[in-house]
C-alpha cells in the first residue's frame, strides 16, 4: 500500500524528470543516449505531466534557443511576463507550420511513435496528450485511491509550473544573475532551480546549450544531473556532454561572451550533432 507521500516523491520525480532529462536535455539537445525503451519510460513522465507531444515541445524549444528574447522566439516576456509564462499556449505569437517543424526536429520525424504522439502537426496531439493524462489519473484513482491522485496531481503540477517560470523568470533581467554574456536575458535562479530540478541555472544552459550539466559550481545544485550521473553509474546512460572544467574556467576569467548570431551558430552545430547521434 503505498503512501501519500510515496506517490507524491515518485510522481514528482518521474513527472519532473520527464521534462528535464526526458523532453529538454536527452529530446530537445541530445546531451546523453540511453537505450530506446529508456528514453520512452523517462519522456512519457513528461508527457503525463500535459506537455503535449514531443516534437510540439522540443520545436518551440529549438526556436527559443535560436531566437532567445529577440522576434521569433515563442515565450520571451519581452512580449509580456504572461506571454512568457502561459499566454504564448493559449494565443501563440509565433506559430510554425509542419514543414518547419520536420525542419527543426528530423530526429524525432523519424520516430513513429513521436509522429504518432504528434497527430500530424494538428491540434489534436493536445486533446491526445489530455486524454491519455485523465486515462493515467484514472487508473492511479481506480488502483490507489483519492488520496494518492492528489498526491500525483500535485507531484505533477510542481515541475509543470517549473517549466513555465524558467521560460518566464528565467529570461527577466531584473532577477537572478549570469554567469556568461550570452547576448540574451537568460538567468540563473535558485529557487526556479529548486521546482524544476536544476532548470532554473538557465544562464548556464542558455551559454552551453548541449551540456547536460546546467548547475556548473557546488552553489547551483542540479538534481537533473545528480539523476543522470546515477543512471551513468548502473549502465543506463552513457555518452553524456559536458563542458571541460578548464573551458568553463578560461569563460569565466575571460568573460565569455556571446555576439549577436552566436545562439542561431550553435543550435545548428547541435542539430548537426543530433542528427548523426539518433542513428542507434
Ligand atoms: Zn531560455
Ligand atoms: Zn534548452
């Protein structure tokens, strides 16, 4: 019989590491490999914590990545703090067609199960996504019990909220600070970093964006990471990118320092790498 806060811990971490080692760091920049059943199990706690599909998600990532706070990218609060943080769901400024999307993500087109997941670029991969979410809380209703689907609705709407203010907080000036000049608003916060395990050093990733360490010092702890240097440690995971420490360093005296058409270079060095990496 299983607690309530039993399932509160596991749908926190499933959920939450859904989203960051699942949707963003192994989906959206490819910074590890894992075995093919590996990467469903962990993608698909993101996608009960009503993400949506897949290839929605790692898009309008690649974009945001590509066009950080300037016209182009899909949640930045220089469109406003609410834009940023749930407006750009439900009135999106930016909208991109399918073409543009197999575009952005030829690895996950390949995947049938992605496509799938992705209802032909139409609307309906959210009613999907919605659908099979009630489906998972009825079954944990019907199996556990009203106490333990609280427990996992609110295990599932932490890193949830997470993910919204590290797009929103993450990108205002006026909080948190950087670590590298990387010609955008990118921030790191501690308590964003907190809900969304690791996510809100948002500066650091926004500086090396396929590297699956964002927490880069002892003071920005990174439970993402400490996760997957677990799953390295059994077997599970392997072929994890992270920067030299003495890179990071040479940055740091040097004051790194992006110019202006540095996040469009790198996120196409990445999706080259992407490319070769997804032919397990
Ligand atoms: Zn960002
Ligand atoms: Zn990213």
């Amino acid at each position: 019989m299983f607690s309530a806060l039993t399932v509160f811990v596991f749908s926190f971490l499933y959920h939450g590491l859904g989203i960051t080692l699942g949707y963003h760091r192994l989906l959206s920049h490819r910074s590890y490999r894992v075995p093919r059943w590996l990467e469903y199990l962990v993608v698909s706690g993101g996608y009960l914590s009503f993400e949506g599909s897949p290839i929605f998600w790692v898009t309008t990532h690649r974009l945001h990545h590509k066009y950080s706070d300037k016209p182009g990218d899909p949640h930045s609060p220089i469109d406003g703090w609410w834009h940023s943080f749930l407006g750009w769901m439900l009135s999106p400024l930016v909208v991109y067609d399918a073409k543009e999307s197999m575009r952005l993500c030829p690895d996950l087109y390949k995947d049938p199960v992605y496509r799938f997941l992705h209802c032909n670029h139409t609307r309906w991969h959210a009613l999907l996504c919605l659908v099979l979410c009630v489906l998972f809380r009825v079954v944990i209703l019907l199996t556990l019990g009203p106490l333990a689907l609280a427990a996992n609705l609110l295990g599932a709407a932490m890193p949830f909220l997470g993910a919204l203010m590290v797009n929103s907080f993450g990108h205002m000036s006026s909080l948190g600070y950087q670590n590298f000049k990387t010609g955008e608003n990118s921030r790191n916060i501690w308590w964003v970093a907190m809900l969304s395990l690791g996510e809100g050093w948002h500066n650091n990733h926004h500086a090396i964006p396929s590297s699956a360490r964002h927490g880069m010092f002892v003071h920005e702890p990174d439970l993402s990471w400490w996760m997957l240097r677990l799953m390295e440690a059994v077997g599970l995971a392997s072929d994890i990118r992270v920067p030299d420490p003495a890179r990071i360093d040479a940055w740091m005296s040097s004051g790194f320092e992006k110019s202006a058409g540095d996040n469009s270079d790198e996120y196409l060095e990445e999706t080259g790498d992407l490319v070769s990496s997804s032919d397990r």
